[in-house]
C-alpha cells in the first residue's frame, strides 16, 4: 500500500475518532432530562390529555362520572415519551388508583380555571414515586390543579415542582410527603382541612413533610427548597383579608379557589384550618427557604379540643434553614405551638408576625448535622439568628406566654453557640396576667449560655420596654458579647439586611369573620 493511501486511511480514522469523541462528550455533557427552563408550564407547547387525535381511545374526557385513572397514566407515558407537558383542561377527573412517577412527568390543570383531581375511595390515592424503588428521578411537576383527596410522595427527586394546586378533603396524614431531593419549589399552593378529614387520630392532620434518609445505607440530604407563598388552612371569609397581605401569585390560587366556590364547582365548609403541622422534617434538611406563607390552625376557636398540634413547623436537625415574612395565626400558646427546632446550624427566621404563639428550641440530639451515619446523632443549636419579628399577645388562654423558649430534654453538654435574638417585640403583652409575662426561659437545662447568646428585644407592657431573660442574673448580662455582628454568618445578615425593606405581614388584617 502506497504512503498516500496509507495517510489518507490515516486521516479518515483521525477524523473518524475525533468526531466520536467530541459528539460523546457533547451527549454525555448534557443531562438525559428535560432542563429546568422545561418545569415551566407553557400551554402552547403541552400536549391536551383530551385530545382524541392524540391520544386515541386512551384521551380523557373532562366530567365523565368513571374512574379515568389508568387512561391518564397512559396520556403521561405518551407525553413523557415526547418530552412534553400534559394538560388537563378544566372540569373533574375522577381518579381512584395511584398514579405513578418517574422522570419526566410534567402535568397541568387550567392556569386560570378548574381542573379537577377526584379521589372517591376514600382511601389514600395520589401521584405517587413507588415505594421500595429507588432510582434517582429527574425534573417532576405537578401544577395548576383542584386535588379533592389526592396526595403526592415523591423519593429521590431533582428538579421538583408541585405549585399552584389547591389540596382539600385529604385522607392523607401528609398532603405532599418529599424525600431525598435536590431542588424543589413547592409555592402558591393552598392545602385546606375541614373537621371531616382530620383522620382517625388527633395528630393525623399534618401537610408536608420534607426530609432525607438517616439510615445505614442511605445518608442523604433534602436541600435547595422553597416552600413560599403557601396557605397552611385558612376559613375561606377570610380569603379577601388574606389577599390583602399575600403576595401576588398566591393571590392568582386564592382567586380560582374563590371562582370555584362562587360556580359551585367545589363545595367547602368555611373552617378549613384543623392543621396539627404546616411543615414537617424529622432529619436531614439543609438549604430551605420558608417565606410569605400563611401558617393558620384552628387553636383559637377549638383549642387542643378537636386535633392535638404539632407546631407550625417542626424540624430536627436541619441546617441553613431560612423563615422569613410567614404569618402565623391559631397555634397553641405553650409547647404544641408555633416554630419549633429540636436541634438546629445555621437558622434565620426574621420578619414574621406570631400571634399568641412562640418558637421553641431544643438540644435533643437528631440526625442530619453530621456528615455520615457514623457520626450519629448530634446535639446543637448554633448560628441562630431570630431578628425582628412580631409576637402579638392578643389574649390569654391560659399557657405560658414565654414567647421564645429552650428546652434542654436533659441533653448533659449540648454544643450551643452564636444564638443572636434581636428587635424582636412582644405588644399587647398587657392581655396576658403579669405573673405570666415571660421573656426568654427555658424548661430545662442552663437555658441560653450567656458567654454565646446577644439579646436586644422589646416589650409594650414596662416603662423600659425591655424584654429580658428569664432566670440571668446580672452577671450573665455582663458576660454577653458586644457585637452580634461577629456571631452571626454573612449569609443570614445579607439575608436580614434584604428583608428588612419587606413589609411584616399586617397583624390585625384578617377582619372579616373574626373579632379583632
């Protein structure tokens, strides 16, 4: 063979090689799933679930009284396949068996409309990622839907999105249960619970859980979340006040749960609020922002009478958690109420307004401060950062009134640290009896350590106005540091700093069906 012929072949497969590998890392570079820009709903480019042309004898038929459960699995399987949305225009589906998730699984009800889930079993039925499997899941989302008794469990999700839906009559315990993801929105929902479906117990009335695995073969965190601009219960006279505070697409859900009422196209009873929890995590969260939401229970009209509450929110051992302009409203006055943290790194709630209720720290110790299951469970409360928020004593109902509270649970030597509590206010404080007005306190333990704990806090009931710590002496004073600034990260100042230009959500906006 001539050298000519041998330099060409030469070339060719130069070329050949060349070519394979630059389109290889081109293919592998990118992800198998859709991009995130994709987790936006674009109508136009949605694929309608009742398009006969579509999807033949399988299209979904809007207000047919039988169950279209296996039809609509089979309209995701086709969408998922192209890549595609699937729409669901307005009206009601009934949909009595789970429905399963996978990659790709992007589904939508009417923006502006009603669009219907309806579960008529009476048992649990949602969209479910099917327990007891465990491969990793890409870019999911599930918006702009009516779910009558229809939940979501997700595991081992990245890209999440579960926005815009109204979720009422749950059999559920958990409305929407997240575990083990990466990047999640779960915003401008409205979950609702009327006294018919608080469930066989007291604490059964719960709504989302978020979390990730603590266990021998999994140590996995839930992080980048939002859970923002939410209603956690709510009495449905009350949705025109609530507007008035809530930000703008919270409003737009508000305004087609109103619309639908006003059809008759839902029919709900006006006490939607037996709420024991807004947010649950039992380990392993990090990275979550919890703003603009309404956290509302029933506490002020049925006390602990009708459902046993379990705070507002309730996380252990999470970390770079961010509670901002939330509202809370109907939560017990002492230990089942309000914002509780039963070991915590890295937490800044800032700008809320609390109505008789409080927040509660505690040093038990939990998973998810660790880097591995070795490490165990940990025992810490350090970079707290609780900043200007309101605690509106409206009445007393015969609790403690502490307002901010630890709780040692006979932890012998919990490491505590940084803990910066300042421009917080307690107002009205005169409702409440005076051998009753508490400060910062603790139930047990050493309470605060004073060497790593910088207060600056206000009360409307003394001439001084300042709220202090119960159980200091004046030497503990003495011993606090002078600049908070050095015990606080430069995430959660920035963060603070950012906020404080944010209205507080009003206190006394909720005048109508109320006695304020």
């Amino acid at each position: 063979m001539s050298n000519k012929f041998k330099m060409k072949d030469w070339l060719f497969i130069y070329f050949f090689v060349g070519s394979f590998v630059f389109l290889s890392s081109v293919c592998l570079s990118r992800p198998v799933w859709a991009q995130e820009s994709s987790l936006e709903f674009v109508q136009e480019e949605s694929l309608d679930a009742t398009d006969s042309a579509i999807f033949g004898e399988d299209a979904l038929s809007a207000d047919t009284p039988v169950d279209q459960s296996e039809k609509l699995n089979k309209c995701l399987e086709v969408a998922t396949a192209k890549n595609r949305w699937l729409y669901l225009p307005e009206g009601e589906y009934i949909i009595n068996k789970t429905i399963p998730l996978y990659s790709n699984v992007r589904i939508s009800g009417d923006p502006a409309g009603t669009t219907i889930l309806k579960n008529e079993t009476n048992t649990e039925v949602g969209f479910e990622c099917p327990k007891n499997q465990y491969p990793n899941r890409q870019n999911i989302a599930i918006t702009n839907l009516f779910l009558d008794d229809i939940s979501i469990y997700t595991q081992l999700v990245d890209q999440l999105r579960i926005e815009n839906n109204v979720f009422y009559h749950p059999s559920s315990k958990f409305m929407v249960s997240v575990n083990k993801t990466n990047g999640a929105k779960i915003n401008n929902n409205i979950f609702l619970r009327d006294q018919n479906h608080i469930g066989a117990a007291r604490d059964w009335g719960r709504t989302i859980y978020i979390g990730g695995y603590a266990t021998a073969s999994r140590y996995q965190w839930t992080e980048n979340v939002e859970i923002n601009n939410n209603l956690f219960g709510v009495k449905l006279n009350e949705l025109d006040a609530v507007k008035e505070f809530s930000p703008k697409s919270t409003n737009q859900t508000i305004q087609r749960l109103q619309s639908a009422i006003l059809k008759k196209e839902v029919v709900l009873a006006n006490e939607q609020y037996f709420i024991v929890t807004g947010i649950n995590s039992f380990n392993n969260l990090k990275k979550t922002a919890i703003e603009n939401n309404l956290f509302y229970s029933c506490h002020d009209d049925y006390g602990l009478d009708v459902i046993g509450q379990d705070h507002a929110i309730y996380l252990r051992g999470a970390q770079d958690i961010y509670f901002a302009n939330n509202h809370l409203r109907g939560w017990h006055n002492g230990p089942a109420g309000g914002i509780k943290f039963k070991s915590g790194r890295n937490i800044t709630i800032v700008n809320n307004y609390l109505r008789n209720t409080g927040m509660i720290f505690y040093a038990t110790a939990e998973y998810g401060l660790g880097e591995t299951i070795s490490d165990g469970k940990i025992s810490e409360l350090s970079h707290i950062f609780v900043a200007n928020n309101i605690f509106d004593w409206k009445k007393w109902d015969g609790y403690y009134s502490y307002g901010v509270e630890y709780h040692s649970e006979n932890v012998a030597d919990p490491l505590m640290h940084d803990l910066v509590f300042i421009d917080n206010a307690y107002i009205h404080f005169n409702n409440i009896p005076a051998n009753r007005r508490i400060g910062f306190t603790k139930v047990m333990g050493d309470g605060f350590p004073a060497e790593s704990t910088y207060i600056r806090n206000t009360r409307d009931d003394t001439e001084d106005q300042v709220l202090g710590v119960q159980y200091w002496t004046p030497e503990d004073y003495e011993k606090m540091p002078s600049d908070w600034r050095e015990m606080t990260t430069a995430e959660a100042y920035d963060y603070y700093l950012r906020k404080q230009s944010v209205p507080i959500p009003i206190q006394d906006i909720l005048t109508v069906g109320t006695s304020e």
